[in-house]
C-alpha cells in the first residue's frame, strides 16, 4: 500500500522539477482515487513497523524521483540502453551484500530457474516497457502501474492461493481503475460550462 504513494510522490516533485509532469485537474483528482482504493484494496494496518513504514515511503519517494529524472535527462536514450544501464548499477551495488551471504550449498534447480525467470521477465523486459513508457507519456504517467501491484495480488491470491475476494477488495479495485483512468486521461468527465454561457 505504502509503495502506490509513489504517483503521489511523482505529483508532489513534479511541481518543483518537471513542468511537463505536472499533474493537474481531473489527473491529480485520478492520482488521490487510486491511492484511496490502495488503502481500500489492502486495508488499514494499525500495527506494525514505523521504520520500516518510512523506509517503504522513502523507496517510494526515489521511485518518483528516478522516474522525473529519466523522463527529463534519459528521454532521448533507447530504452534497453536506460534499463540496462540500471540493472548494472543496481547490481554493482548489491553484489557485495549477496556475497557476503552466500549459501552454504548450491540452491535447487527450482530456486535457480526463479531467479532466472524473475530476473529476465520481472525486471530486464518489465524495465525496458517501463523506461519506453516514460520517454513516449511521461513520468506521471508512467508511475500509475504502481496501482495496479495490489490489484495483481489480489487476482493472484484469488486463484492461486483460494483467498477471499471482499466487498472493500471490489470496491478498492474499483477505485484504484477510476483512478489510473482518470490519471492517464482514458476517462475524461465533461466540463461545466461558465455560467451565463449555454453548453
């Protein structure tokens, strides 16, 4: 829930760094319903973490960031060139972490053909659509398919897990499609005319 911020984030920047990305009108509007039907969606936690909840709302708040940044610096760069250039960072990065907790023994053929299969799927075509999307529409649109991770899940627990499918599940999901259609322009409400003038 705390990771769809992340439109909200973007929105929030926007104003500060990306004049094309501002998000204004029935867009902003679109922006606040889909992150309402995210809380809808996933449901209040009053325990947990608050640590760790800020640590989730700062990933969020660079995922904005990065975004902006690769819509303004990176627009003219072939996707694939834009993504690969990310993974590698990321990689670089983390390496040392992941050496330094190396199995004691070789994982299974199961987790290794995950790991395989996340990586080029979930992330190398995944960061290449996403990189394309945000040179060709822009950052805040591009952002939206954070609100689409929760309704996922809940498809997903659905049918692979035999989980319940809730009122406030419908309802939030509801909101959250509103939301990325309103964001993205797809569903434009008509607007009222000025008084005195005849629509």
């Amino acid at each position: 829930m705390l990771q769809a911020s992340t439109p909200l984030f973007t929105a929030l920047l926007a104003f500060g760094f990306s004049r094309g990305d501002r998000v204004v009108g029935w867009r902003l509007m679109g922006v606040v319903i889909g992150f309402l039907g995210v809380v809808l969606l996933v449901g209040a936690q009053p325990s947990g973490d608050v640590l760790s909840a800020l640590a989730v709302l700062l990933t969020a708040s660079c995922y904005a960031a990065a975004a902006l940044f690769a819509g303004i610096r990176l627009a003219g760069a072939p996707p694939i060139v834009t993504s690969l250039g990310t993974l590698v960072v990321a990689t670089l990065t983390m390496l040392p972490l992941g050496v330094a907790q190396l199995p004691a023994e070789l994982p299974g053929w199961k987790a290794i053909a995950s790991v395989v299969a996340l990586g080029s799927l979930g992330l190398s075509v995944a960061y290449v659509l996403y990189f394309a999307l945000i040179a060709r529409a822009g950052a805040s649109y591009a952002v939206l398919v954070t609100y689409l991770v929760p309704a996922l899940a809940l498809g997903y627990g659905a049918v692979f897990l035999e989980e319940p499918i809730t009122a406030s599940a419908i309802g939030g999901l509801a909101l959250i499609l509103v939301g990325v259609a309103l964001g993205t322009g797809t569903l434009r409400l008509p607007r009222r005319a000025p008084v005195g003038e005849t629509p």
